[in-house]
C-alpha cells in the first residue's frame, strides 16, 4: 500500500491537470474586446468606416501604432517546441499548452497581453523570417523552449534586425533571476562577487546565458568553469562542442564535475536530476552556494544537501522550497518595463537592473499578504529567503520600473517617461492585479 501512494497521487496530479485544461472554454486563454460594440454608432468606429481614420494616421506616423492599436501591450510568444521543459523535443502542437501558460504569467502578473504561436518548423531560418513578419503586430517577442544551439542564432539574428523587444526566456529569464539570488546569496555569506569561483553544471541555453549574465554582474572569467555531460569545457576539447560552449573553455587539468567543485563557492545547476551528490559538495569552500535549478526535480535536494553541509545556501526552481529562482520574477516586469517605454531592445544593462533590483527588493521588509500567500509568519532577508517570492506584487514596480529606467539611459527607449509617476502608476497596477486575481 504505501509503495504504491506516489503512483495514487501521481495519477491524481495528472487527472486534474487534464481536467483544469478541459474544463470550460477550453485551453487557459481568449480574446476580449477593450471598446463597445453594441451599438451601429459603435461598429461604424471599431470597423468600417471609422477605422479608416486611425490606418491614415499610422500610414502617415508608423509610431502611432502604439497608440490606436494593442501593439504596444503585445507579446508575441514564441515557440516550435523543441525544447520543451522537463519534455524535450515534443513538436509545436503539443508545446501549446505551455505557451498558453506562458501568457497566463505575462496577463497575471505584468498585465502584458500575448499572442501565444506554435511555429511548426526546426529550421531556424524559418523561425527567425516568421518572427520578422511578425513585427508589424506585436510590441515584443519572447522566444520559448527552442532547442540549443538553434535558439542562439535566433535571438541574436532578430536581436540585430528588428526594432522590438526580443527575448529567449529560457536564457535570460534564468539568468536574471539566478543572478538575482546570487547577489543575495554573496550577501548573506559576506562573499565578494568578484572573488567567488563559480561552477556552471550544464551548458545548455540557461547555463551559457547565465555564465554571460554572471560575467556582468561582476564574476571575474578565470573564476568560471563550465561542465557539461561530457565533463570540464576545456580549451582545446572537441568533443561535444559548439561555438557557444567553446567562449567558455578553461585553460584547467580538471576534467570532471568533482574536481570542478573541490574549493567551488558556487555551483549552478541546469542539468538533470541527481546530478550532484552529497559527497561533491563536501569539497566546496565554507558556506557553499548551491542552486539546484533543474525541474521537476533539482539536481541535489535541500534534504541531501544539508546531509552533506550544514553551511550550504541552498535554492531551486521549486515552490516547496525556500529560495525558488522561478523565471516568473522575470519576464511580466523585464517585457512591462520595456513596452512601456517602448524599447527598441532588451539590452544588458536592463537585464542587469532587473537583477539587481530583484536582489534589492529582497532585502526590504515583506508585507503581511506576501507571507499569507505562502503560509509562512514571516518571512526575513537570510539564508532562506535570498530572492522575492513570485507572489509578491511589489516585483512588478521595482523590476519594471528599474528596466525602463536603463532602457532611457542606454538610448534604446522611444518614450521617454517621469519615473516617480511611472512607480505610481505600477503600484497601482500591482494593487488591481491582485484583486483581480483573488475575485
């Protein structure tokens, strides 16, 4: 009886995620109307003739696009599902329910519109020509569980090309929010970003993008070693390489994942379940960081962890544990924050702000509703609680409002805007957010 609970409550889990998708209008998203059309006086301005006023003024100004259409609340998500989280490569069909999800995430927590589009095909060429036609729609575009390497070219070919927002989640998403908790992380152990020896396991599209990200945040190259399946990136290994592994080769003798960790203050892991073990951590530095991403299951639990080091800062991608680096801190706030002063790009300086200000948040006194949410007493700035909870509203404004103001810096915002009045109008937007969300 008891061996057989797990697979009871298993099959439970997969029942109502069945039902939950059925139940109803089918899928989790449609499309509403934002202006009347009950009356003849209504149609005739939403549709023939009245919308003719408003395509001669953009034919006119391309700009006031933003204003006369969704365009500059609308995110494209999109995916040919070749990577899809946890499921590999399942085809874009059968990703359309994780991009559904995804723009469940962006309306419920940035108040971000989206378009979600499944594109069946492999071809990265094809992909990045449908993302460019795309443009004339669309305020941003979040690429989605597109496979390594492929997902590289994508994004940096539209990154070049178009004049909006484009972001590959699976990347920088990480990255930014890892980042964020390892600023934390430093922190509470009194370690110096620029002095920590820092261990990637894995280098896929989040362990790369998020070595680069670390790279900004002040972690010193010679510090970083890479581990893929295949062991230590070296200089001058062939196999299993690309050229986006190889911009992180070591000159090292090391060769495996625990001669990578022996005196480590950090490891990343976006790898696979049980790729670390108790006994490879016992080689870390004093008060190790251990940030076991891989979902569902880490690479090494809490529980194993501790076993082997009582000093270790531990996170996850989990919600059942303290510490969960969930790229929902992310994405809503980085694409609220550039849409709204209409960026022509997600550069890294943004990215960079929106960790450090996620890294800030952390350290300001969480408001009763965040800790009822979680039921948790309270919830305090230290080992277990280096990072904002996903829940907590006040992400929104400090995250988006930190993106804007680096965008208007580094020159790439169309709209210039006042940002203490932009703080207010977040606050308040945080506020109907979570009312809408409890009614």
């Amino acid at each position: 009886m008891i061996a057989s609970q797990p697979l009871l409550v298993r099959k439970s889990r997969q029942q109502d995620a069945l039902e939950y998708h059925r139940m109803g209008r089918k899928g989790k998203i449609e499309v509403i109307p934002t202006k009347p059309c009950c009356t003849q006086d209504d149609l005739s301005l939403a549709y023939t003739p009245g919308v003719a006023e408003p395509c001669r003024e953009i034919a006119k100004s391309p700009e006031l696009s933003f204003e006369f259409t969704a365009r500059g609340n609308l995110v494209a998500v999109v995916s040919n599902g070749t990577r899809v989280l946890g499921l590999g490569n399942i085809g874009a069909l059968a990703g359309k329910p994780v991009m559904e999800g995804k723009a469940v995430l962006f309306k419920r927590f940035g108040d971000v519109d989206v378009f979600d589009l499944e594109v069946n095909s492999e071809n990265p060429e094809e992909v990045i020509r449908f993302c460019q036609l795309l443009e004339p729609t669309v305020g941003g575009i979040n690429l989605e569980d597109i496979k390594t390497p492929d997902c590289f070219v994508i994004e940096e070919t539209l990154r070049k090309t178009m004049s909006i927002p484009v972001m590959h989640d699976d990347q920088h998403g990480t990255a930014i929010v890892s980042g964020a908790a390892l600023l934390g992380a430093l922190e509470v152990t009194g370690k110096r970003i620029d002095a920590v020896r820092v261990v990637f396991l894995g280098a896929g599209a989040a362990g790369l993008a998020s070595a680069a990200h670390y790279l900004r945040l002040g972690v010193k190259r010679e510090h970083i070693l890479m581990v893929d399946t295949k062991g230590v990136i070296y200089a001058g290994r062939a196999e299993g390489m690309n050229p986006y592994k190889a911009r992180f080769s070591s000159e090292t003798p090391l060769r495996t994942l625990a001669e990578a960790l022996r005196g480590a203050d950090v490891v990343v892991g976006l790898s696979t379940k049980g790729a670390l073990t108790p006994d490879m951590l016992k080689g870390m530095a004093p008060r190790p960081i251990v940030f076991a991403l891989a979902n569902p299951d880490p690479e090494i639990t809490p529980e194993d962890a501790r076993s082997a080091r009582d000093d270790v800062i531990m996170a996850t991608g989990r919600s059942d544990y303290p510490n969960q680096v969930n790229n929902v801190l992310g994405f809503p706030f980085i694409f609220r924050g550039a849409l709204d002063v209409r960026a022509r790009a997600i550069d890294e300086e943004m990215k960079v702000a929106a960790s450090h200000a996620l890294a800030a948040l952390a350290k300001e006194p969480v408001p009763d509703s965040v800790c009822q949410a979680y039921r948790l007493k309270t919830l305090q700035f230290g080992p277990e609680y280096i990072i904002p909870k996903p829940f907590d509203p006040r992400a929104l404004v400090w995250v988006a409002s930190a993106v804007a103001r680096a965008a208007m810096e580094t020159g790439v915002a169309r709209n210039l805007v006042d940002l203490e009045e932009y703080r207010k109008g977040l606050e308040a937007l945080a506020k109907k957010l979570v009312l809408a969300s409890s009614s």
